[in-house]
C-alpha cells in the first residue's frame, strides 16, 4: 500500500467529521432537529465512511487488521450513490443548501475520495457476486425505515420520498424501483473494478489469484 495512503485516510476522516459535527450542531440548535440529522441517507453513509477511513489508516499506520474489503465496497456504493443522486435530483432544492461548504464536503468530495480510495488500493482478493448482495440490504432498511418514520412523524427526508408531493406513492413506488436498479447497476461496476483492479494487481505481482477461498470478499 503507498505509504502516504493511511496518513491521507486519516485526514479525510477528520475533515468529514468536522463537516458533519458541523451540520449536526446546526441541525439540533434550527428546526430540522437530531432525529431527522440522523435520519439522511447521506448522513449515515459519511457516517459510516469516516469509520471506516480513519480504521483503515489506523491499520496501516500500525499493521493491524485491514478493513474488510466488503465493507470497504458497502461504502464506495453508498457514496457514489449520493453523489449521483445529489447531482441529478437534489441540487436543485435550495433548502439542501443551507450550509454549502458542508454539501459539498459529503455530496461532492467524499463520493469521489472512497472512489478514489477504491481504485487505488483494490480488495486484497476477489469478491464474489453473491457476498456483494449484501450491500442492498442498508439501502432497503433506509427505504422502510423513512417512509415508516415519515408516516409517523410527517417528515421525509428527501422530496422523492414525500407522497404528498405530486404523484403520491405511485410516483415513491417508481422512484424506488430506479434507486433500486441505480444500486444494483452502480454495485456491479464497484464489483467489477474493484475485482478486475485486484487481478491486474496480483498479475504484476505474480501472486496466485485468491478468488477461489471459501472467505472471499473480506481482507
């Protein structure tokens, strides 16, 4: 691994979490309130990036244990996704601009550093298709949980998931269908790098492939 990797995972882990802490404190002391801060699709994946960061550069700054790689990938997918999702639906919505340098430290920088992150340091061995499943199934909670939590509190996260906004649940139903489609094809493509940079690795290296293990997908 380059040595400045873990050193840089690090740093990025912090300005994430200033970021967020940030937004956070504005979030308890305005109207949108802790519950609903943590109740963000967006929120919870940064969330979950900056852990899994600041380990990973942990373990490289001391040798210990890796992240798992299908962790690693959870990660990749979820951001990406809020990056695409953020760029073609969300932008538009003034009030998802109230603090700009925060949006775009979590909707434009962090989408790009896990990618990036991914692409130079590959999974250590091949993940298989089927343990990659896995990564749908956070996005699937987030789903019913926000449209529950919205039916009991009257408020959804994210305009798409509103069913008071023109379409009702006919359009939800839709839009969830697409997100659907949008993770599992985004997913695929995570795999599919993350695999195929992970072999033209152990080529170069002349290491013997570790996609046949019985503990595929974790490193």
């Amino acid at each position: 691994m380059h040595s400045w990797l873990s050193p840089a995972r690090l740093a990025v882990a912090a300005v994430a979490a200033v970021a967020l802490g940030f937004s956070g404190y504005h979030a308890a002391t305005d109207a949108t309130g802790v519950p609903n801060y943590f109740s963000y699709f967006t929120n919870l994946s940064t969330m979950a990036a900056i852990v899994v960061l600041a380990l990973g550069g942990w373990s490289g700054l001391t040798g210990r244990r890796p992240v798992p790689d299908l962790v690693r990938g959870a990660v990749v997918l979820y951001l990406a996704i809020t990056g695409l999702v953020y760029g073609t639906m969300l932008a538009k919505y003034p009030e998802q601009l109230t603090i700009p340098w925060v949006n775009d430290v979590v909707h434009r920088a962090m989408p790009l550093v896990v990618l990036a992150d991914w692409l130079i340091d590959p999974p250590t061995r091949r993940i298989r298709p089927l343990a990659a499943l896995w990564w749908l199934a956070f996005p699937l909670v987030y789903l019913a949980y926000a449209l529950l939590r919205g039916l009991a509190v009257d408020w959804y996260p994210y305009p798409f998931l509103d069913p008071d906004v023109h379409g009702g649940y006919r359009r939800i139903a839709g839009a969830s269908c697409l997100m659907t489609a949008a993770f599992v094809l985004v997913g695929a493509a995570v795999l599919w790098v993350g695999n195929a940079l992970a072999a033209r690795r152990d080529a170069r290296d002349g290491a013997v492939p570790k996609g046949g293990r019985a503990d595929a997908g974790t490193g």
